[in-house]
C-alpha cells in the first residue's frame, strides 16, 4: 500500500455511499449470517452488566444481538468509521428497541476508549479491510479488560464465495479493477492460513482459536444477485457504473457465467460461503 491515509480515506467515502444499500439489505444478509453472528456472540460469553464494544459495526447486526444479553446495566458501544454506517444501526436499534446501545464514530486503528475499559469486543468482517491490522488488533488488546474476550470474522478465500468473487473475476479479467493483492487490505486479505492466529498473537492474544462457519448467499434470479451487489458493493457498482450499455452487458454475463454452477432450474441462485470466525482472550 503506498498511501495508508489516502486508503483510510477512499474507504470511509466508499462505505458512507454504500449504507443506503446496506440499509435496505440489513435483514436479508442477517438472515444469510446469523450462524457467523452467533459464533461470535457466544465466543465472547456475554453476561449481564458487561460492556461490549463493537468495531465496524456496519448495520449493527452483530452487535445488537449481545445488546439483549449484557442487560440489565450493560451496555453495547456500537462504532463505525463512516458515520452513514452508523446511522443504519442506530435506525435499527430503535426499530428493535434496545436502548442500552452507545454510538460512536471509532476508526478500528485508533480506539478513543479508555484502556480496559470494555468486557469484549466483536468486530465482523472488519478487521480485514483496515490500513493497519496490526495497530487494530494491538488496540483491541488495549481496550480490553484482562480475560476480556475479543470476536471476529474475515472471509475465507475466493474459492469458498463464489457469490463474492465471480463479480470481481468478471472486472479484473476485463481490466476495469485491478487483480486483488492478498497481503492488502480486502475481503479475503485474512484467507491465508496462519494470518489470523499470527495478528492475535502479536497483539498479546491468549488461547487463540479459529474455526470455519458456511453460509448460503440466495437470490430468486440474477437480477437479484446484480441488485444485492451493486447495493452493497461499491467497488462493483462504481466500475458497472462507468461502463456504456453494451460492455456492461457483456462484463454482467460474464459474472452470470461465473454462477451457472449454483443456478436452479426456475432461476434461483444459491450460493454457498464460507466465513473464517475467530475468538481469543486478552
């Protein structure tokens, strides 16, 4: 990465004009997810009273579920960088009711907490796309209380999400986005084995332990599937978007193709994937 600050910057403006499209899809993707979400929340043994911290909050989905069990007197402190993701899990959160919540706009690299100030702390498919993991993990570490318990989740490679990478393999063989750098910052950046464990060691991490969750990804019939993505990526979005009809035509085929294996005979897709979860104690 050449430019850390140029990154931090294009990536707060890419998911502040993504939360639209994660608003609209928040309980879809809950629905797909709740067994990542789940794995998370039990790893970090919520209990009444405790204060739990969320980064990368997103829609809050995660996050909103340990809200219920740290009740009464705790407390969630639900945190994004991009202040319109953070509009979509405050909605949510009144929507649902649960008013033991916390908002606050918190860069992962650089967490304004006091240190062992929080019981645990969950961070779903955040960790990954950050400048810095390492200084994430280190402030991680530092916020925590000792035996607090930390929670993440980090996809696993393009091979296991489909659904994920036929849009990007479309793009980047047509040259219209560049070819993913594994040891940059991005969706499958923790895939490769060891990477996880090696972070939450550095950081000071204790019984580190790191497992696997499938999910499937469902769509009534390639609209749909174009509609999800181009609302939830904007990497997608902003390089369909630049393209004139014909070759736009020809680049979402291209990403049909790159489905065929999962469509059903009346249209539907279902895709499976797969999600790297991981907890450790501070």
């Amino acid at each position: 990465m050449t430019d850390r600050a140029e990154y931090r910057q294009d990536s707060r403006d890419r998911w502040s004009r993504a939360a639209a499209g994660w608003a609209q899809q928040a309980d879809r993707l809950q629905a797909a997810v709740m067994p990542v979400s789940a794995w998370m929340v039990e790893a970090i043994r919520p209990q009444p009273g405790q204060t739990v911290l969320e980064l990368a909050a997103g829609p809050g989905i995660t996050g909103l579920l340990a809200a219920e069990l740290v009740q009464p007197a705790g407390r969630l402190i639900s945190t994004d960088f991009a202040e319109p993701m953070l509009e979509v899990a405050r909605q949510r959160a009144a929507r649902l009711g649960t008013d033991n919540v916390e908002f606050r706009v918190v860069d992962a690299e650089s967490i304004d907490l006091e240190t062992a100030s929080v019981d645990a702390v969950l961070c779903r498919w955040g960790y990954m796309l950050v400048a810095d993991p390492g200084a994430a993990f280190s402030e991680t570490r530092r916020v925590l209380r000792p035996g607090g318990r930390v929670a993440l989740s980090a996809w696993d490679g393009p091979e296991h999400n489909a659904w994920a990478a036929a849009p990007m393999i479309a793009l980047v063989q047509r040259g219209l986005v560049p070819a993913p750098d594994p040891d940059e910052p991005g969706m499958f950046a923790f895939a490769k084995p060891g990477r996880i464990e090696n972070l939450l060691a550095d950081a000071g991490f204790l019984d580190v332990e790191v497992d696997t969750v499938d999910v499937e990804m469902s769509y009534d019939d390639f609209d749909d599937f174009l509609g999800v993505t181009n609302a939830c990526s904007r990497p997608v979005a902003d390089a369909l978007e630049g393209l004139d009809a014909d070759v736009r035509a020809e680049v979402e085929a291209a990403m049909g193709d790159g489905l065929a294996d999962f469509r059903a005979q009346d249209g539907s897709i279902r895709v499976p994937g797969r999600t790297l979860v991981a907890a450790a104690s501070a």
